[in-house]
C-alpha cells in the first residue's frame, strides 16, 4: 500500500488525500510534524515540506502538484472519464493554471498563514518558531479570502466545475485549501452564493469524509465545518 507522509491539516496533503480517494486509492498516512526537520525526512524531501508519498517500499514522490502528475500518469489513464486531468491539451492547462492558483497563490495569500498561525505554532517549541499567533498575518488571510471566493464564484457562474465540464485537480485543490480556512472559521460564505454551493458541493463527496472527521487537539472546528447545509 503506498504511504502518503503527510500532516493532517497540511492543504496540500489534503489535495492529495482528495484526489488518492477520488482514485479509489487506499493510503497508509504517517503524520509528520515538519518543523521538527528530522533528517530521515529531510533525506526523502530536502525542502522539508508535506507530502511526500512513498511507493513500492522505494520511490518516493515529494511534493503536492508532482504527486498529482505522478498518480494521474501512472493511474489517469484506467479512470477513463472520471480523470482528474482531462485529455484534451487546453483543458489539461486549464486545470494545471487554477490547480497552481490554488496550491501557490492561495496557499500563499491566504491557507498557510492561517494554518501556520493558527494551528501549527501552538505545537511548536518557541525555539522552532512557537508562540502566540500574529493576528496582523490572520487579518490579512481573511481579507485575501473574499476575493478568492469572488473568483470561484465566477467561475463557477459560467461552468459545471472550477475547470470545466466536470470535476478535476482544480476542484480538489480548491476544496482542500478551503477545508482548513473553513475549520478555522476564516471563510465569509456570504461572499459569494456559487463558491459557496460549489464546496457544499465538495464536502458532499464521499472523498470529504475523512478530512471533515479530523480535528486539531484542543481545538474544535467551526459550526460550518462539517455541515453540508452551511
């Protein structure tokens, strides 16, 4: 079985735990705690970010967006139209664009710093960057948001899916950014109606399930979280 090193509200280990479930793939998952930078990690990934997965005792896959075009040229193919990345070349980089909008600018602007800031540094020792959140980095985070969910509601106004006519990396990507912002409580729904029922959409799916069972240790989630009516 491969193994997904990962932690669990990592956004990209998230987007690969999506699109392995949407694969049908079953995943043994081995918590990693990055900031701890531990050298048999460092050696698999030397920029010491989540996920890497590790197949057939041997290969090991770092990074998110390579992950997804590893699982989709070794296994895309046998999803016949349910691939996450389509056939045909515009729509393929029309997926790739709004799947990198999302695990960079996104993560950027608006998912790392909350979850750094929020989650992440109450384990962390104060030598390795711990303390109290920097409510200055969390204001900007939820400002960044609404705009983000403007354009997924643009989107969405026009499509069946964030890339096209059905679901894709772009999607997945999407939704497992938003998952942490949402458990936070730092998403304004009532930004936009179509980016709203698009993730109730999303955390529908049999895929979600796992992920909405997760919790961070001494935190609970926000009331929207797990409700699909939100």
């Amino acid at each position: 079985m491969p193994r997904l090193i990962h932690s669990a509200f990592c956004p990209h280990s998230r987007f690969v735990r999506l699109v392995a479930a949407e694969m049908g793939m079953e995943l043994e998952l081995s918590e990693e705690r990055t900031w701890e930078r531990r050298p048999e990690f460092l050696a698999m990934n030397p920029a010491g970010t989540t996920p890497v997965l590790v197949e057939e005792g041997t290969l090991v896959v770092p990074i998110a967006d390579i992950i997804a075009e590893y699982l989709d040229e070794t296994r895309g193919l046998a999803m016949a139209g349910r691939r996450l990345l389509p056939d045909p070349p515009a729509e393929r980089i029309e997926v790739r664009r709004l799947t990198h909008w999302f695990n960079h600018t996104f993560f950027e602007e608006v998912s790392g710093p909350l979850t750094r800031e929020k989650i992440s540094r109450r384990f962390m020792r104060q030598e390795e960057g711990g303390g109290p959140p920097d409510t200055v980095v969390i204001r900007a985070a939820r400002a960044n948001v609404r705009y983000h969910l403007q354009y997924i509601g643009w989107l969405m106004g026009r499509r069946n899916w964030l890339a096209g006519d059905r679901l894709s990396y772009a999607d997945l990507a999407a939704a497992a950014h938003l998952s942490c912002a949402d458990y936070l409580g730092d998403v304004a729904w009532d930004e936009s109606e179509g980016a709203r029922a698009w993730y109730a959409k999303m955390k529908s799916r049999p895929s979600f399930r796992a992920l909405l069972a997760e919790r961070v240790p001494g935190m609970a989630p926000a009331a929207s979280y797990e409700n699909l009516d939100f």
